[in-house]
C-alpha cells in the first residue's frame, strides 16, 4: 500500500498517510482541521520509482512487479567490467 507525505499548508502540520490507491485524498488537516492538507510531491518509499505507475497497475487487482534492484558496481563480477578493473 503506498505511503503518502501530506503537509498542511495553514499550521504545517505533517505526517505520513498509508492509503490504498482507491481512496480519496486527503483535504482535511488532522492537527487544525481546514481543508489545507495536501499530497506532497515527493512520497516517502516512492521518490526513486518515477510517477504513476502504480495508480494502473493496482486497478486489475494484481501486484505490479517489484522493480529490480540496480547491481552495485563494485560487485557486478564481470571480469571485463571498466568500473572494477
Ligand atoms: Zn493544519
């Protein structure tokens, strides 16, 4: 389930919300209770696999594939590596 940073733009009020992709977002800050509670930008555990992909993907009900890790490069055991050797 996605983790979202919402921030209140009237008393800053922050904190991270769990929501499944079907829900509606949030509006009403928890702390001061106006309707400044906002999505921010850049979501915790999200920032690194781009935008969106997730919003489709959940719809048909199945998991999206998880998203390789990047090998690092002063382990890739390819003896002809430039990085390495
Ligand atoms: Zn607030």
């Amino acid at each position: 389930m996605p983790i979202y940073a919402y921030k209140c733009t009237s008393c800053g009020f922050a904190q991270d919300e769990m929501q499944k992709v079907s829900d509606a977002p949030l509006s009403v800050c928890p702390s001061c209770g106006k309707a400044d509670y906002a999505k921010q930008v850049t979501a915790a555990g999200f920032a690194l696999k781009g935008t969106g992909w997730y919003a489709t993907d959940f719809k048909g009900g199945a998991k999206p594939a998880e998203p390789k890790p990047e090998a690092p490069s002063s382990a890739c055991g390819t003896s002809a590596c430039p990085a390495c050797h």
